[in-house]
C-alpha cells in the first residue's frame, strides 16, 4: 500500500561514523536498534508539547517550514532534509544545516522518573525528591564528547512505572551555537544497560503510542522501518505487511 511504499523510499544505515563530505551520510548501528530515517519530500513532523494553544500554533509553524522554505532563506541548500533517531549517541560535533540551522525530523530518546513522595524519618532509604532512575544509555554515548545534532528533541518518560508522558524541546534556527537540549541526556544521570530501555518495540513503540500524533509526528510509523531492513526487498516488504497486520505483538 501507500504507507509500505513510502517506508520503502527511506535510507537506513547503521550509525557508526558520520561522512563529512558535501553529503551528510548518518550510519546506525543496527544491532543496537538505533535508526534514522533521512528523506527528502516527506511531511516533516510536527511535534510539540499538548496542551496550549501557543503550541499549537508553533506545531503548525513548524509543519509549514518545509526543506524547500529553508531552502529560500538560506543561501545553501540544506544537506540533511529530514532526521529521525530512537536513542542515538552523539557521534560528531557541529551536526546542523548550513548557516547552523535546524535540522528537520525529531532526536527521541527514553528515560524513566520517579515522583517526589513524602518520607517518614525512619524510611532512611527513601528519596523524597522527583528524579530520573534508567535512561536510554545508548544515547549518553560520547555525551561528554560531542553534543547531539542540532534538531528538536522529544523526551518519551515512564514515570513511576505506570505513567507515558513526554517533553518536546524544539529546534530554533534563530539560536545560533549549541543548545542545551543538544546535551541531553546528561552522561550523569542513571542508564542500566542490564535493564535497559532501548528496544524498540519494547518501549519505544509502547511509549510513541501513548504520545499524541501531534507531538510524536511519524516517528511511530517509522519504527517498522527500522526493524524491517535487509538486502531483499521482498522481505523488507514482508516484514512491513507484517508490522502492519500487527505481528510485532502490539496493538494497531
């Protein structure tokens, strides 16, 4: 269908090293699951935190700046149209379009929170404070290294095992230089690699269907994507049909 022939059209490649030649080439490194899905003539997502209209209105901002718009304010064409990462580590610095802009398509990662909760004084061990307790480790790879590409970041957090919910940190290209978001996650906070949250299927797709379309853009679509890759095009098609008929176990 449609939507298989779309997925189709997308190059994944394992994320080992970053060409920096006049063509931006991002590499995942597919025994992790970290995959990118660079496209030119794609809707880019829109993805922004629910609730205000304020965001709303910035959500739709973002839909209409499309790579040929940037194309028109820019005096080079940008080398990247469109990103989209599920935990990826930092592999270089200055990753941006030309003139230092955005790069179009979501950085995502996951992370778990515990709430701030009342201690009785004989509770030594409880932690009264709101923190974060497992972070997607993969992504604090060369965190004090190299900061992430320069590119809106959606946050997926599991907060007290019960709980989906996400922060949005968009791209601005009027900020020059190195945001903070580009940091995140910090190399301090926890990540057990024992009990990690970097499976796609695992918590990335249950995480991105708890998360609205407005916010998540195609990043829920391009899951499949990412795991349906070969050399035989017939079962990258077999593997979509598969993802679509709901073999990876999960509903829709």
């Amino acid at each position: 269908d449609s939507l298989s022939r779309e997925r189709l059209h997308f190059s994944l490649t394992p994320l080992h090293w970053i060409k920096r030649t006049s063509m931006f080439t991002a590499r995942i490194a597919g025994r992790l699951g970290l995959f990118a899905a660079v496209a030119g003539g794609v809707p880019a997502a829109a993805a922004v935190q629910g609730g205000p209209v304020a965001d709303e209105r910035a959500a739709e901002e973002d839909r209409q700046m499309t790579p040929m718009t940037r194309r028109r304010e820019t005096s080079a064409a940008p080398l990247v149209d469109y990103l989209y990462t599920y935990g990826a580590p930092s592999v270089a610095a200055g990753v941006a379009n030309p003139g230092d802009m955005c790069i179009p398509g979501i950085r995502t990662y996951t992370e778990d929170v515990a709430s701030a909760r009342r201690c009785r004084w004989w509770q030594w061990w409880c932690n009264p404070n709101e923190r974060i307790t497992n972070t997607d480790f993969a992504a604090q790879w060369h965190a004090d290294d190299y900061p992430h590409p320069k590119q809106s970041v959606l946050i997926l957090r599991y907060r007290d095992d019960s709980k989906v919910e996400h922060i949005y940190k968009p791209c601005d290209d009027s900020k020059r230089g190195t945001q903070s978001y580009q940091y995140l996650p910090s190399s301090d906070e926890p990540a057990n690699i024992v009990w990690d949250i970097h499976d796609i299927e695992e918590h990335y797709e249950r995480r991105l269907m708890k998360t609205p379309s407005s916010v998540r853009g195609p990043l829920l679509d391009y899951t499949s994507v990412t795991m349906c890759h070969d050399d035989n095009i017939q079962d990258i098609s077999a593997c979509l049909e598969g993802y679509e008929r709901g073999m990876n176990g999960l509903e829709g």
